[in-house]
C-alpha cells in the first residue's frame, strides 16, 4: 500500500474506532495514527490467527481490520491509562 492508503485507511479506521470506543474522534492526525497502527495490530492478529493477509490495499476487508485492530488498541490503551479522555 502506498503512504496516501495507509493515511486514509488510518483516518477511516481510527475515526469509526474512536467513534465506537469513546464515543468521537479524537482529531484527525490522532485518528490517522490510531488507524494506521490499528492497521498494524488488525493485520498482524489476523495473519497470526487465520495465516492470510489482510492488509492489501485500499478495500473494506481492509478498512474492516484495520478498525478492528484500532478498536483492540484504544481499548487496551483506555485500560492501561484508566479510561482518561485522550490517548
């Protein structure tokens, strides 16, 4: 994927993950690193567990992963801060 689809998928992802978890975004460049590193974990995790790739450019299986792993990492981070507004 290039840099401008790892930015997008980051921004869509992080956005509806911050959506979800705390109940808004946090801005988008917070949103765009979320997303993005939520992309990281989501591939990872689904690489580990179901051996496929599932970061393969700009596609909803894509954006799909990439929330969830936003979603895992905004969560762990809400548990480890102890629920505080911002990451």
């Amino acid at each position: 994927m290039s840099i401008l689809t790892w930015i997008i998928v980051g921004l869509i992802a992080g956005w509806l993950a911050g959506s979800v978890v705390k109940g808004g975004g946090y801005g988008i460049i917070v949103d765009i690193i979320v997303g993005i590193v939520g992309a990281l974990v989501g591939g990872f995790l689904g690489g580990q567990l179901l051996h496929r790739d599932y970061i393969t450019g700009f596609n909803f299986t894509t954006v799909f992963v990439a929330f969830l792993g936003a979603v895992i990492l905004l969560t762990v981070m809400r548990a480890v801060t102890g629920g505080r507004n911002r990451p």
